[in-house]
C-alpha cells in the first residue's frame, strides 16, 4: 500500500490561501526605502568630502602659494 503524501496546510487549506491572496492584493505595494541627496551609499560622504580635498588641493594651494 502506497503511502500518503504529508499534508502542507498551505496547499490544502484553500480557503485560507484564498483569504490570504486576497488581502495581499488589497495592501498597497510597499514603498521604497528613502535615499538621500547622495543616493544609498553610506560612505557618500566621506567620498565626497575626499573628492573636494583633493580638487582644493590641485587648484587652490597653487593658487594660495603664488600670493605668498
């Protein structure tokens, strides 16, 4: 004698499932997470503040040592 599949309440119980499909299609689709001016990298900063460094660097030090 063959033996019976083990019963998964999620496929037997249709009215359940039913219910559930329902209110799934009744909840507004979840909203994206809210990004920054910088976008979702949490090191934006820094990196930014780097690029500045840098550009100050190679134009305004020239700059500030040619008036001293």
């Amino acid at each position: 004698m063959a033996k019976r599949p083990p019963e998964d309440p999620r496929i037997t119980d249709l009215r359940r499932y039913k219910k559930a499909r329902e209110q799934s299609k009744r909840q507004p689709p979840p909203r994206p997470p809210a990004q920054g001016i910088l976008g979702s990298n949490p090191r934006a900063g820094l990196i930014l503040a780097i690029v500045a460094v840098v550009a100050f660097a190679l134009w305004g030090l020239p700059f500030i040592l040619k008036l001293l």
